[in-house]
C-alpha cells in the first residue's frame, strides 16, 4: 500500500508540474516472477520512476515501452517471457521462469476517472474494493481499454460493452467475497476480451495500546509498511505526537475510551503494550465486544494472560473459543527476538500471517510454490 500511495503521490507532483505520465501495471502472470500482478509503475515523461514491477530486471525495458506509449498516447501491452535465456533483453539468467503481461496506460489528467484517480478513491475507502483492468492477449495491438471501473459501494467508471460490463460488476461481487483477485476472458462474437478482476483490500490500521519508548519502532516499521497507525495511550507525558513518526495518530484516553476515536474494521490490529496490566485488561475487554478485529495481541508472559483470562472469567466476561482465537498471546513469531526492534519484526511478521490467513513457517519447509496458483488462469466466459 505504501508503495500505490508514493505512485498516487508521486503522480500528482507531475500533474502540478505540468508533466505527463505512464502507468505500468502487471496484468497477469504465468509461471513464476518477483512480483505478482497489480505491481505498478510510474513513469512521467522525463523518465523518473516511481514503484516497480519487478526486482529490477524489467523497469529498464519498461521506462522505454513507457515512453512509446506517453508518445503515441495510447495504451500498450507487453509480454516479457523471463523463461526465454535466449531473450537478450529479460531471458538470460533471472531464472525467474514466468511470463509476464504489463500494461502501460498514458494518463489523462483531465479525465476524473483515469486509472490513479480510481486508485486513490481506492486507497481512501476503508471498505473492500475491486478495481477492473481490461486488456487483450489474443490482439495486443488493440482492445485495451485498461484500468476502467471501480466496484464497491458504488460502481465508478464505464466500459463500453453493457453486456460485459454487468458480467463483470457481478464477477467483482464474487471476488469481493472471496476476497481474492480473479482473471476471465470475456469472449462476446469476435470480440476476446482479457480481464483482471483485482481485489484491493484496505490498508492496515494498527492500534498501539501503549506509548513507551519500545513503541517507537514499531511504529516506524509499520509506517514503512504503509500502514495506518494508531497510538494510545493514557498518560499525556508519553502520547506526544513528536515522539512518533508523522503518520501516527497520538491519542490520550482512558481504556474504556480507545475505541471511540478509532474506525474498526476487519483490517484493523491491535497490540497492547502499556506495561500496565489494569489498562491492558480494561482496554482487552472492550476489544472483546468488537466482532471484527481480526487480530490482538498482548505484550508479557503467558501468566500475564492466564491471570488476565481468570480475571475476565471472575467479571463474567470470559472470551468465547472463537474470540480466544484472534488472541495471541505472547505476542509475536517465534525468531528469538530480543531488542526492541527486533520484537517489532517478530509482532509485524504475526500480524501480517494473521490477516493473510498464514502461519509463518519458512519457505523453504514448503512443499507448493511460494506464490499460489489458484485462480491465476483465464477462465473464459461466453456472452
């Protein structure tokens, strides 16, 4: 997300400048690649980048296919076959075996609903989204409307096919629900039309229960991460806003008040790390009563939970099984973590397994690909 945000941002520098842009988008990917499709790119006419859609093997070529398509105004799309060794611009030696299908998009700033301005209507909504990107495989000089639609409470943007059009917001419902990105091929007469049907959660909002000087990093970790955060805490002497990085929302409140200044949704993770075991359990018992959160963490040693659990149990307020489940307790991955820091990876890493539905395992004990292979193909619909 951080990454979408610096390209939205970077875009409207070039438009204050009065400068073109490109966008890159990777579209579809067969086989294996570095990055996965919705990676992007900017590209503004004087060739500065913003983003990547690939560890750096691609984005020499793609600056130049970029720049094409700023000059005809029209937009591209480009296959790299990285399994080719005989490919003397992306073959030889990446051994990255996988074939990669790249958009690029000339944008027109005076166009409301052009493919950034749809991305930042993504990025700001707090609720699930699916953005639609059209292209076509089997005639890549033509038929590639692009970044068209914006499905979520309400549907932004236009694709000239109505009959493909209403396919397609009902292939979005489906994804949204499923919360995993799709690919189709809609084929109406002669007209084959390749689609990728992107899921784009919203970002993360971690909530920090606890402003201390361990803290800090956190925070800046998570910043990095492109996260939205939240600190709070109690005693106004540490809630300073100056002690944290500048994204970070400071509140002072009393436990019971934490959630009243804070959106919750099902991305929304919350760490407590007061070092005050009765703010700690006033603030878990308020959690308990918010069917969404996804993910709590607690700072201390499992008799500190024990003790917090026998508490709640006396109050009446004992957690269901299915509750104790989002409960982690130590918080954090197992990496042997010691330093202030290094427990900030290790409760970053558990929460980014958490909210994708993974455990933190090596990969190397992995059996399949590092990257799933479900609902990777185009499946193809008639209509």
């Amino acid at each position: 997300m951080r990454e979408i945000k610096a390209i939205i941002d970077s875009y409207e520098q070039t438009v204050k400048a009065g400068k073109k842009s490109v966008l890159a988008t990777v579209v579809h990917v067969e086989g294996s690649s570095y990055r996965r499709p919705s990676a992007r790119m900017l590209v503004d006419e004087n060739g500065i980048t913003t983003g990547a859609i690939s560890g750096g093997c691609l984005e020499g070529d793609a600056l130049r296919k970029a720049l094409y398509a700023l000059v005809q105004e029209k937009n591209t799309l480009i296959t790299y076959d990285t399994s080719d060794e005989e490919d003397a611009i992306v073959g030889a030696q990446l051994g990255c075996n996988g074939i990669i299908q790249v958009l690029f998009e000339p944008i027109e700033a005076n166009n409301k609903n052009n493919p950034i301005s749809l991305l930042r209507r993504a990025v700001d909504n707090r609720k699930a989204c699916v953005l639609i990107s059209l292209f076509s495989l089997q005639n890549k000089k033509d038929l590639h409307p692009g970044t068209s639609l914006l499905i979520g409470d309400e549907t932004i943007g236009s694709i000239s096919n109505g009959k493909m059009s209403e396919r397609i917001i009902s292939d979005a419902e489906e994804v949204k629900k499923e919360k995993t990105s799709l690919f189709r091929e809609y084929i109406d007469g002669d007209v084959h039309q390749n689609v990728f049907i992107e899921y784009f959660a919203p970002p993360v909002s971690l909530v920090i229960v606890g402003a201390g000087n361990d803290v800090q990093g956190l925070a800046k970790m998570a910043e990095t991460l492109g996260w939205n955060i939240y600190v709070v805490d109690g005693r106004p002497t540490h809630a300073k806003k100056e002690r944290f990085v500048s994204s970070c929302q400071v509140i002072v409140s009393k436990p019971e008040s934490v959630l009243e200044n804070i959106p919750i949704d099902d991305q929304t993770a919350f760490v407590l790390l007061t070092h005050n075991y009765n703010y700690d359990l006033a603030v878990l018992q308020c959690l308990l009563d918010r069917d969404q959160i996804p993910y709590i963490g607690i700072l201390g040693p499992k008799k500190k939970f024990q003790r917090m659990l026998d508490d709640l149990e006396a109050s009446g307020n004992s957690p269901s099984t299915e509750k104790m489940e989002k409960i982690y307790a130590p918080v954090g991955l197992e990496i042997g973590a010691e330093t202030p820091e290094e427990i900030a990876v290790s409760i970053l890493s558990e929460i980014k397994a958490v909210l994708s539905g993974l455990t933190g395992h090596s990969l190397r004990d992995k059996d399949q690909p590092i990257h799933s292979k479900d609902n990777t193909q185009f499946d193809t619909v008639h209509l």
